[in-house]
C-alpha cells in the first residue's frame, strides 16, 4: 500500500495519525494553522481575564482566577508543542499573531467591562471552548487529540467556576442581578460567534471534515452550546439576548435568531473594540521579555558546555 492509501486508511479507521507517519502537505498545514491560532487563542484570552486580577472581589475569587489563567498559559503551550511536532516553528507562528498575518478567537476582542464579564467568560466562553474541544478530543491528529483531552478537564473546572461565579451575581442585589444580565447581553452573540463562520461559508470546513481534523462542523457545534446553554440562563433568572429563541419540539433543538456577520468579519479582520489593545499588550510583553530569553539560552548553553566537560 502506498503513503497516501495507508494514510487515508488511517483516517478512515480512526487511527491516529502521528507525527512521523506521511501526511498530506495540505493536511499537515491546515493542522499548523488550526493548531496555532488555537494557541494563539489561549495566550491572548489571558488579557480579557487578566484586567480584573487586581480587582477580584475577594482574595478566594484572586486565586481560583489567577490558577485560570495559568491554565490558559498552559494551553497555549501544549498546542504549540503539538504545532512543533508537525514542523511549526513556535517562534514564528507567535510572531505570526504579533504581525497580524495568524488570527486568534475573535471573542478576545471584547473588553471585560464588569466583574460580571469574568463570570460570564468563565461560563460562556470556555463552555463553548469546551463544546468544540471536547469534539477535538478525537481529532485525526494524534498529539492534537491528546493535548485536548488534558485540556477539557481543565476547561470544565474554569465552566464551573465562571458558573458558580454568576450564581452568586444572580442571588446577589437587583443591581448585581442587573449586571450579570448586562454582561450575558454582550458576551451572548460574541460566543455564538467562536464556532465560526456557518457551514455553507467554511472555506475549510468540507476537507477538515474529510480528515477528521474536525469532527463536528461550526454549526453541529454551535447548535449543541445553545442546548446546552438556554436552561442554565433561564436557572439563573436570567434571558438570552434574542427574541427569535424559541424551542422547537418536533427537532429537539432551539432555533435562534441569525448572527450579526458583518460584525464577526470585523472582528477577524482586525477591527474589533480590542484587536489593537490585545496586540499592543502582547507585542510589549515580546519585548520586555527578551532579556528573560537571553538569559533563559544563556543558562541552557552554559549546562550545555558543563555537560559536554
Ligand atoms: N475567530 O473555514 P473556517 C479558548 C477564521 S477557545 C477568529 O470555518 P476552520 C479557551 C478561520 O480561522 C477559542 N477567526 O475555519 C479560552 C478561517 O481563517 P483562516 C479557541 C475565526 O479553522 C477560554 C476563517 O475564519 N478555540 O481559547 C473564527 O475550519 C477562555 C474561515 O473559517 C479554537 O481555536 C473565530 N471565532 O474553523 C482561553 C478551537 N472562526 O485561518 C482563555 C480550534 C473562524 O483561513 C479564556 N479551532 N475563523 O485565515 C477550530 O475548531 C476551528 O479553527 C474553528 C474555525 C471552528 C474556530
């Protein structure tokens, strides 16, 4: 059998495909792209959460908050080591991001303008990351599956935590109450938006869904987080932003009114409220990290010399 029919057999049998078995050229770029801005994606969605650190409401709230975005850091890691394992170079994927030319969720382009927003990015935003990791969970790509499946244990302890954080907002003064429900307003269609563009304008969609890369398409997924999530609103006391919600019996499903997608294309081309702030902070955090760089290749060159002596 050659490369390219044991490849497809793989494929079909779902057997994960690892970094020294032959792949498409194009199978492995797709991998890099998704891979990276999935990383991307964690690294920037650090700052959204970070603007409230220093004004977490209790010192519990501080903490449970910083573990969540040393988690993210986490992340951002293994999928770029799962990128490296594909030939991706970490360090000019990143550069990529802080150029503008790889994107990152479009979600991180939001500001956090409440401590609300922290519950409701907890709770919506990593409950829709979760939707569509816990299908990558049995993505094609072996280090890719592998890398999510640590992460949605993760991610479903931050889903709690952003959960548990609007409960108390919802028990809590009719001026408490008011901001969580300001907050849902604004992160609402922002989160419906993370899955992407609608199946019918994925230009990547048909070949990801052929190998497995993707596993359910952007609206499969973006259909299960509105079931998912239309009772845990209503539990709060709370209501969806969107007078064409409504359940329909005989599908079994919610339909829900359409997304604004001039505003999504916005976003991913650069022009949402925060594309700018996010990467300003991050090309500043580039730079003022260089000397931690040298001095982190300066000690590994040192060790280098001691061991070879
Ligand atoms: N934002 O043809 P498709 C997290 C781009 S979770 C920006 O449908 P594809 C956890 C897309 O890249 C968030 N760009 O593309 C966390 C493509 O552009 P390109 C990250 C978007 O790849 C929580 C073009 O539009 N999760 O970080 C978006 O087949 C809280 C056409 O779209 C992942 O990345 C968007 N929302 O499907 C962290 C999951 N949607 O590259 C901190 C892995 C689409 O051709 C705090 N990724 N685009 O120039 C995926 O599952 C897929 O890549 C999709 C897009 C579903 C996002």
């Amino acid at each position: 059998m050659n490369e390219s029919a044991l490849f497809e057999q793989k494929v079909a049998s779902e057997t994960a495909i690892e970094p020294k078995d032959w792949m498409p050229e194009h199978y492995r770029k797709t991998l890099i792209r998704q891979i990276g801005q999935h990383a991307h994606s964690e690294i920037v969605g650090m700052l959204p959460e970070a603007n409230w650190l220093t004004r977490a409401p209790t010192l519990h709230r501080k903490a449970v908050l910083l573990a969540k975005i040393q988690d993210e850091a986490g992340h951002g890691m293994y999928l770029y080591s799962a990128a490296e394992t594909l030939g991706g170079d970490r360090t000019e994927l990143y550069q990529k991001m802080l150029a503008g030319e790889m994107k990152y969720s479009s979600i991180f382009n939001y500001p956090t303008l409440t401590w609300a927003d922290i519950g409701v990015v907890g709770w919506l935003v990593d409950g829709a990351a979760i939707v569509n990791q816990v299908a990558l969970c049995r993505t094609s790509y072996g280090p890719y599956a592998r890398a999510m499946v640590r992460i949605c244990k993760e991610e479903s302890f931050h889903q709690r935590q952003g959960y548990e954080a609007v409960t108390a907002l919802a028990n809590g003064t009719e001026a408490q109450r008011a901001m969580l429900q300001d907050a849902i307003n604004r992160w609402w269609w922002p989160s419906l938006m993370m899955f992407g563009p609608n199946d019918s304008e994925s230009p990547n969609s048909a070949q990801s869904m052929a190998w497995k890369i993707k596993r359910l398409s952007n609206d499969e997924l973006r259909q299960k987080f509105v079931d998912n999530t239309v009772h845990q609103v209503e539990a709060l006391g709370m209501t969806v932003p969107d007078p064409d919600l409504k359940w329909n019996e005989e599908l079994g499903h919610y339909e829900f009114g359409e997304i604004d997608w001039e505003e999504f294309n916005q976003v991913i081309q650069g022009h949402g409220i925060c594309n700018q702030e996010r990467l300003d902070a991050k090309r500043r955090a580039w730079d003022n990290g260089a000397w931690v760089r040298e001095a982190a290749l300066a000690h590994a060159r040192k060790q280098n010399v001691r061991q070879v002596a």
